[in-house]
C-alpha cells in the first residue's frame, strides 16, 4: 500500500495497483457537489460527478453495536454472545464512509447474505429519507 499526493485530490491511496481516494477526501468531494446548488453551474457538477462515478468504496452494513467494558472484551471466547442494542427486524444501517446512506433488510442469497434496500437517506446532515415505495418520511 502507497500513500501518494495528487493535484486533484490531496490523498490517495494506492492498494493493490487500484487507486482509491480516502474516505475523508471523499466526503469532501461529495460535500462539494452536495452544496453546489448554482442551476447555471449544472456543467461543473455534472463533470465534477464524472470524477467520481469510478471510485471503487467500500460498503459497509451494520447488523448492531454494543458498548462492553474491557474486561468484558477480554473475557470474550468461542461461543460467547453479544447481545447487540438492535431489536431483531430493526433495518440495517448501509454506511459508505462513515455516512449513513440507506437502509435495509438482511436476505440470504445462496449461500451468502445481502441487503435488501428499504429506504434511500437523500440529505445525511438532517438525516432525512425517502422510502423506496416513493412514500416520504
């Protein structure tokens, strides 16, 4: 892994002959194009869009969390369970980032799992959303 400088984007990060921008210039870039809200600049947008189109993220989805003291965690072994604070059905959290961008149920395909999405977050500071089936929250 390679951390190198770019006239574009201040931080890349080069792992396994894939360029990748971090997380942190990431949001930047999409905070920019989130607040350019200029209707004759659509040009600049759309082009500052392109840029972005083809940057491999990683997607995370949380099932839950749980805060434990360390000693707790210590005593942790094969077998142990974690109650988790989410109540089962409860919708996962879809995290690209550390930005709450959608949430889903979990499904099984095959022999794997996957998300289902139930719900598009559409403004990640207010935290509001939209549903899928087009009903607004």
């Amino acid at each position: 892994m390679a951390v190198t400088n770019d006239p574009i984007s201040e931080s890349v990060i080069e792992f396994s002959g894939e360029t990748i921008m971090s997380d942190d210039k990431l949001n930047d870039e999409i905070e920019k194009l989130t607040n350019e809200s200029d209707p004759m600049n659509d040009t600049d947008s759309a082009e500052a869009l392109e840029r972005l189109v083809d940057i491999p993220v990683e997607v995370t989805v949380e099932l839950g969390r749980k805060k434990v003291t360390v000693e707790q965690l210590l005593s942790l072994k094969s077998g142990s369970i974690l109650e988790l604070a989410k109540v089962s059905g409860d919708p996962l959290d879809v995290v690209v980032g550390q930005r709450l961008i959608a949430r889903g149920e979990a499904v099984v395909i095959g022999d794997r799992y996957g998300i289902r999405i139930t719900e598009v977050i559409v403004d990640t500071k207010s935290q509001t959303s939209r549903k899928l089936d087009g009903e607004e929250v």
